[in-house]
C-alpha cells in the first residue's frame, strides 16, 4: 500500500520561501507520477505541480515561475520548493502519487498547512 509522508509546512511571510518534501513508501516509486495538490478553506482541491517518472514538469498558471518540483528517485521523495509566496497561497498542501495502468490509480498524503502571512 502506497503511503505518502509531507513534511515542511508552516508559517511564512509574503515574499517568503518554503520547501515541502514528500517521502513515498510501499511500492516502486519510479513508476509513479507525482504532484503536490493544495485546498484551501471552502475551495476544491487543485493539483499545482506534477512530475513524470522521468522528470517533465507541469505547473497551474498560478504558481509557474514561483513554484519548483523535483523528485529524487534514489531516495523515494518529491519536493516543492516554493518562492515569492503570496497569501493567496495559504492553504493545505497534500503531495499525491499516480499509477497509470488499465485504470489511474491516485494517493494522497494527510497534508501540511502552509499559512503565508504578515
């Protein structure tokens, strides 16, 4: 069973930097794509980055050019590295793992609070 551990939330000032990491266990990690996903009160939950098992990237509009992810295979993590934050981006942050088979198979972490504020 795929589990997801994130790390590294917290509170930040506006113009701030955070770095999130994402420690996956329980099946083979390369064969995963993998994403951070955010929810913020009384809103769905949106994926903002994602990473292909070989290292494409793909950003929402919001957080291109601010927002990093990278994975490091030999150690099962994904991180987020997050600049130039902005209040808009406080919410919960939840790091997800995707399975492509005959069906996509999704995993979630329990999530991290990132709260960016003065």
């Amino acid at each position: 069973q795929v589990q997801l551990v994130e790390s590294g939330g917290g509170l930040v000032q506006p113009g701030g930097s955070l770095r999130l990491s994402c420690a996956f266990s329980g099946s083979i990690f390369s064969n995963y794509f993998m994403g951070w996903g955010r929810q913020a009160p009384g809103k769905q939950r949106e994926l903002v980055a994602t990473i292909t098992s070989g290292g494409t990237t793909n950003y929402t509009d919001s957080v291109k050019a601010r927002f990093t992810i990278c994975r490091d295979n030999a150690k099962n993590t994904v991180y987020l590295q997050m600049d130039s934050l902005k209040p808009e981006d406080t919410a919960v942050y939840y790091c997800n793992a995707r399975l492509y088979r005959n069906l996509v198979y999704d995993y979630w972490g329990q999530g991290t609070q990132v709260t960016v504020s003065s």
